[in-house]
C-alpha cells in the first residue's frame, strides 16, 4: 500500500510562497519556541513542534521534546495536515491507522502514538505546514485544547508575516543605503566636475573685467562684471551642494540670515530668463532664517517651472512673503498655463509628470516637484498648490525661520483662492 501523501493541487504556488518567507534552514526564534512550549503546556504533550514543508522534507522551525530538526516530507505526518481541507489533522492512535502505522517515525523514534496538527495558513490559503503536538501514548484532545491549538497557530504565522515584513524592510533599508551612497558620490563627483571648468571661467572673466575696465568700456565691463559675480554665486552654490552631499544633516543644521529681496535677485540671475517675463519681487526688506542652499533650490524649481509652463505673450511672475510667529510663507504665482483639478494632488509625487510640454516643446522628469516638496518638509515647512488651466498657478511654501521678520508685505497682484487672468 502506498502511505505518501498526496501533494496539494496549488504545490508549485505553495513552495513559492514558503519561499518568500526566507525562513527554512533559519535559526531558532523565542518568539516561537514560546508559541511552541505554550501548545505542549495546554496539549499536555511531552513534544511540539513548529514544522515547514517543502519539496522534499520536514523542517521544524521550533522543537520541542525531539533532537532531530527535519524528517523526510514522505515521513511527515504534516504532509497530510497541509492537504486536509479543514486544516486539521488528529491522529489518535498512529500504531492503529494504515497511513501511519508502518512509519519509522511510529515504529522508531520518537514512537509517535497520537498526533494533533494546525496547518499554518497564509492569507492567500496557502499551507505552509503546521503547528502539532505528539504523544507516545495514544489519546485525543478536548474541544478547548484544540481551540486554543488553533489560536496559537495563527499566532505563528502573524510571526512569520511580521518576520517578512522586517526582512522586506532590512532588505529595502539596504537598498536605499547603497543608492543614498551612490548619488552621494554621484554629486560629489560631479560638483567637483563642474567646479574646475567653473574656476577657469571666473579666472578669465575677472581678467576681462579689468581689461574692459581700462579700456574705457563701461558697457563691457558692467557685463563682464555681472558675469563674474553671478560665476561666484554658483561657485558657492555648488560648494554648498558639495558639503551637502557628504553631509546631508548641513541641510537642517546650517540655517543663515537671509534678506530675500536680494537673495531672490541672486537667484534669478543665475537663470536663463527670457526678454518677455517680467518677476516682481517684495518691496519691504525682509530677513529670514533658513537653509540657503535648500532655499535656492526650492526657487529655481519653482521660477523655472513658472517660466517653462507658460504659454502668455508676456510672463508675469509675482513672489510675495508673509511671516507670522516664526513661519514663513512664500508664494510664487505666475499667468501660465495651469493645471488641471485633477492632478493637482499628484503632482508633487515621484516620477508623476503631467504630459504636458513646456514653451521649448520639452516635458518634465517627474523629480522637480517632488524634490521640493522634499526639501520644505526638510526645512519644516509644507507646500500647496491653487492653479486655474489657461490662467496660472500660485504655488505657497512655508518654512520654519528662527528670527520673526515683518509681519506685512504689499498685497499681490495674485489672490491665492483665485488667481488673476493674464493681462
């Protein structure tokens, strides 16, 4: 007579998701060798065992009563407890029944007489292998023992879920440490790649601004000079990204005072503005205290996207800066195109881009928005949108700022629930 066991018609998806647990062959756990040593105190049995069942043999994941850590799958009698359909296998008396009475486990050690197992079911109805308890004597179990044996394996595999989900999370932790190291070096490489050309172009415009200087080219020079200046602004710019980028915590822990006027006209001009957009800037002084090099780039994004995604004869873009207590609120309101209701909420998210082109027929990456958002929650602050299609957007950031700055600013030429037609 054949006693193997039948396999389970979803064999192939089983062994799959047993796998996924990483859990055969594993060291033992107290969390279940307490779940094991529970089930025999309440069973009365002198053995418990946690088992898996894979292709080939029976694991125990926890053992108590027994020295051996697996048997042959053709031995186990779990093997049978993952095929039964109510997930329940009791076996009163081995030596009497004919599935087990000529198994070695039964004639020879540990001369298994009465067996009682819980299958070990995942949340998608996969057997995964059982919770029992063995006896050399036969008898049976009561009603509450068998409840309680079944309480207790559900147990076991909230234990294992959890126990994936902390691999999942190792595992992914890993992940972002070695991308976290690779972009570190990515930007540290790359800073210094930018910083030697960098260099030469500050070295050779400064000797063009003495030369046009003495030459009596006032134009000249006074281009020249911008030029220069605004080299040495990105110069510093990418120094701070280079520290940045070997010491994130800079990011939050170098806060400077900041007068916005001027720190927002550096910042313009170290971008490509075309004739046609006219930025109106707040007229009182302001100083503010924040992060310089995470505020730079909070408003390149944002003025850049203003300019790209605007679609009028003439770009207007208005900034304006409200502080209450130590909050600061900035607002970067632009006559462009707008965006839809629909995906205002999504725009802020990862690798999300619109599909929609800029005025140079290009389209978005995706990473813009989201760094920024990233950035404000790094400064302690949130960001929101309002935006009309065919009329334009306001975006509003806050930031926490150490020093309290002036209370009132000039109202905007952009109401933040509605915002203006283009001119």
């Amino acid at each position: 007579m054949n006693n193997t066991p039948n396999l389970p018609d979803t064999e192939q998806q089983r062994l799959q998701a047993l796998d996924s647990y990483q859990i055969m062959d594993s060291l033992p756990e107290e969390d279940f060798d307490e779940l094991t040593k529970m089930a025999s105190q309440i069973c009365g049995t002198p053995i418990a065992l946690i088992t898996l069942v894979d292709s080939s043999r029976q694991w125990f994941k926890s053992k108590l009563g027994i020295d051996v850590q697996q048997t042959p799958r053709e031995h186990a009698f779990c093997a049978y407890t993952i095929t039964d359909p109510s997930g329940i296998l009791m076996v009163s008396n081995a030596r009497e029944d004919q599935r087990f009475a000529e198994n070695p486990l039964v004639t020879g050690d540990p001369n298994i007489a009465f067996y009682a197992g819980i299958s070990l079911q995942t949340s998608e109805g996969m057997q995964l292998g059982s919770l029992c308890v063995i006896d050399t004597i036969p008898r049976t179990l009561d009603e509450q023992q068998l409840w309680s044996l079944k309480v207790l394996g559900k147990q076991v595999i909230a234990q294992m879920e959890l126990r994936k989900k902390l691999l999942l999370l190792s595992e992914a932790n890993r992940r972002l440490a070695e991308t976290n190291q690779f972009m570190q070096q990515f930007a540290t490489a790359a800073a210094h790649d930018i910083k030697n050309p960098l260099t030469t172009i500050s070295m050779s415009t400064e000797l063009l601004t003495r030369h046009l200087n003495h030459s009596g080219d006032h134009k000249g020079h006074k281009l020249a000079l911008t030029s220069l200046n605004s080299a040495k602004t990105l110069a510093k710019l990418i120094n701070d990204m280079l520290d940045y980028s070997i010491r994130p915590e800079i990011l939050t822990a170098q806060h400077e005072s900041i007068e916005l006027g001027s720190f927002l006209r550096r910042t313009v001009s170290m971008l490509s503005i075309p004739e046609n957009v006219q930025i109106s800037y707040p007229e009182a002084k302001i100083e503010i205290n924040t992060s310089a090099i995470a505020l730079h780039q909070i408003m390149i994004n944002l003025l850049t996207n203003s300019v790209r995604y605007n679609d009028k004869q003439t770009c207007l873009i208005q900034i304006d800066c409200v502080i209450k207590d130590d909050l600061v609120n900035i607002t970067v309101c632009d006559n462009g195109m707008g965006i839809r209701k629909e995906e205002l909420e999504r725009i802020f998210q990862r690798n999300v881009t619109l599909n929609t082109s800029d005025r140079f027929a290009q389209s978005g990456t995706g990473i813009g928005l989201a760094t920024v958002k990233l950035l404000v929650e790094k400064l302690g602050g949130q960001i929101s949108v309002q935006s009309t299609p065919g009329t334009g957007s306001a975006f509003t950031f806050t930031i926490s700022s150490k020093k309290p700055a002036l209370r009132t600013i000039r109202k905007s030429f952009c109401n933040k629930k509605e915002v203006m037609k283009a001119q």
